[in-house]
C-alpha cells in the first residue's frame, strides 16, 4: 500500500484542477438526484397501476355479485308470481312506485264518478292517535 498525503496541484492550475472536481462532484450529484427522481416516479407509477387494477377487479367483483344477486333474484320471484300472481304484480307495482317515487312530489287525482277507486295512503305515521284505535261510528238515526 502506498499512500499520499496533502498533495496538491501546482498553485498555477490549482484553480482549473478544482473546477474540474467540482464539475464531476456537480455531475454525479444531477445523476443522483436523477436516479433518486427515477426510483420515485417508477413507485409512484407502479402503485397507481396497482391502485387501478385493484379498482378494476372491485368493479367487476361488483358487477358480478350484482348479476348474480339479480339472477337469485329472478328465480326466487316465479315462485311467488305461480302462487298468487294478482298479488305479485300489484306488490312489485307498489314498490317500483315507492322506490322510484320516493322523492318525487306526488299528486294524487280522483274522480268520484268511478265504481272500485283504489286510494293509497302514502304516508308516514310516526305516531299512534286514539282515532287508529277505536273505529268511528256515525250516531243512530232515530
């Protein structure tokens, strides 16, 4: 081993000598902050591609419980049609109509010159009156 100790250029080309290790000091620093860059966008890149394939299969595991859910759905609601299909169709009626009429504002016209009017009372009762217990009887003509 052979080692140099305080050895320094010429004091003619000192100030060129560092100039130029400053320059290499200067380049290997850009090179480094280029690869540090690199190494984040490259993670950042691969987690957002994660990120959006994850998302994807979500979505698709979605889409299929959802197929699924309808299928089970479907072939749960022939048996109820076959036993009593008057019944079937005017409860899915009403509730195609309070679900997709839950926030619209409703406007119910009646005509009293029809026999067998139909009225539905849609709203909530958050309380129990003493008129809901005991029916109204009109008093006896004498």
């Amino acid at each position: 081993f052979i080692g140099l100790q305080d050895i320094h250029p010429p004091v003619s080309v000192a100030a060129h000598y560092q100039k130029v290790v400053s320059a290499r000091q200067s380049a290997e620093a850009r090179v480094n902050a280029a690869k540090a860059q690199a190494t984040t966008t490259n993670a950042l890149a691969n987690a957002l591609a994660r990120s959006t394939a994850l998302n994807a299969e979500a979505e698709a595991t979605r889409r299929q419980s959802i197929a699924a859910a309808r299928a089970a759905s479907f072939t749960n609601q022939i048996p109820a049609y076959r036993a009593a299909p008057d019944v079937y169709t005017e409860r899915a009626y009403l509730e195609t109509l309070a679900r997709r009429g839950a926030s619209a504002r409703k406007y119910v016209v009646l005509t009293t010159n029809r026999i067998g009017t139909v009225q539905y009372n849609f709203e909530e009762k958050f309380e129990r009156s003493l008129l809901d217990l005991a029916p109204i009887t009109p008093p006896k003509a004498k």
